[in-house]
C-alpha cells in the first residue's frame, strides 16, 4: 500500500511540474510570436516614415536645383544679352529674339527634365517603401498566423497527461 501512496504522490507531481513546465513554455512561445510580429510591424511603420521624410527630401532638392536653373538661364540671359548688343544687334531683332527665345525653351525644358526626373524618383521610393512595408505587415501576419496555429496548450497538456496518468495505472 505505501508503495501505490508513493507512486500516487510521485506521479501527482509530476503531472504538476509538467503542466507548470508545459504552461511556461506556451507562455513563452506566443510572446515570442507576438514579439516577431510587433518588430515586423514596426519596421513597416518606419519604412513608410523614411519614405516620406525622403520624399520631402527630394522635393526640397529639386526645389534647390530649380532655383539654381533659374539663376544659371538669368545669368546666360544678361550674358547674352551683353554679347548682342555688342555685336551691334538690338534686342528687337529677329536673330537676338530666336537666340534669347532658345535659351528660355532649353531652360523650361531643363525645368521640364527636373521635374520628370523628381516624379520618377518619388514614385520609384514610395513603391518601394510600400512593397517593403507590406512585406513586413505580411510577416507579422505570418508569425500571428503561426501562433495561432500553434497546437493548443490544452491538447498537449492533455496528451502529457494523459500518458503521465497511463502509467499510475501500474500502482
């Protein structure tokens, strides 16, 4: 009979140490999955911001080489201004107007340019941004969707058990 007691108590505790153990490691591995997925959603919160702080960016600098066109076509106007009147050619003269009409058409197809190429870069930063960022978000969902997936606490308890108590049917 003290032998069954003995078994009795050393099975019992084992079946509680057991399930503590069992409900530790549950605990842990969906904080584990919860943390992976609160890091990739984070990082997509800060692909998405970076995009946007460089978007302004972009634009700030072409805003800085718009301005430089401007300065670079006003000081070819005054130059080539000086270079026609020296030459004897008034402004109202058909060949000084074309000259002065050119340089003004290559300086707004310089704007033109600068502008195409602002558009493209910012387009190509935020597909970018965004396909990175949905990725992430796509991970997070993955690494929920794995922890939920995950067999339930109950059922491997159940099953550890289960096979723990089959053998106090020996005592």
């Amino acid at each position: 009979m003290g032998g069954a007691i003995g078994g009795w108590l050393f099975t019992g505790g084992t079946v509680l140490s057991t399930a503590a153990s069992l409900i530790e490691a549950d605990k842990a591995q969906d904080q584990y999955y919860e943390s992976m997925a609160a890091t990739a959603e984070a990082q997509a919160k800060q692909l998405e911001e970076t995009a946007r702080r460089n978007t302004q960016y972009a634009f700030e600098d072409a805003g800085y080489q718009n301005s430089e066109l401007m300065r670079n076509y006003a000081s070819l106007l005054g130059q080539q201004k000086t270079a026609l009147a020296a030459s004897g050619l008034s402004s109202t003269s058909a060949t000084a107007q074309m000259i002065l009409k050119n340089s003004r058409l290559n300086a707004l197809m310089d704007q033109e340019m600068l502008n195409d190429n602002i558009q493209r870069s910012v387009s190509e930063m935020n597909t970018t941004a965004s396909l990175q960022a949905m990725q992430q978000r796509t991970q997070a969902q993955q690494y929920r969707n794995t922890n939920n997936s995950r067999t339930s606490l109950w059922l491997r308890m159940g099953s550890t058990l289960g096979n723990l108590f089959s053998g106090m049917n020996r005592y």
